[in-house]
C-alpha cells in the first residue's frame, strides 16, 4: 500500500496519527515517515492497522448491540 492510501484507510477508519502510532507502540515520527514516503507502507503495519479497525467495527457493534432494546413483550 502506499502512503496516500495508507492516509485515506486512516482517515476512513477515523484514526488520528497518534492513536495509530500509540495502538501500534511505534512512534509518531515513524507513522509521519510512512505517510512522507515515496515507497510502500510495510504489510505488517497495513495489517495491524486493519486489525485495529475491525476491533472499533467489532466494538462500536457491541455497543449498538448493548443499547438497543429487546423486543416486546405482548401481554
């Protein structure tokens, strides 16, 4: 993946730079030093970024899951 695209998939997914860098235990400066590149993002880290976002997919799935109310009781 390239930088620019490595970008958009944080952007879309709703992550800043730090959170990526900090869920990652990278550093900042690496995560800006992948979007600053000219060559490609390495997998692993494409990877591990996708993984994030499905754990927040998964999460926000639960929640919504958690809130919504059962159904109801006729009586």
């Amino acid at each position: 993946m390239n930088p620019r695209e490595f970008r958009e998939l944080i952007d879309r997914a709703g992550l800043s730079q730090s959170e990526v860098a900090r869920q990652l235990q990278i550093s900042d400066r690496t995560i800006r030093r992948y979007l600053a590149s000219r060559g490609q993002v390495p997998t692993l880290v494409v990877r591990a970024v996708m993984h994030l976002i499905a754990e927040r997919a998964a999460q926000s799935s639960a929640q919504v899951a958690r809130t919504e109310p059962r159904g109801r009781q006729h009586g």
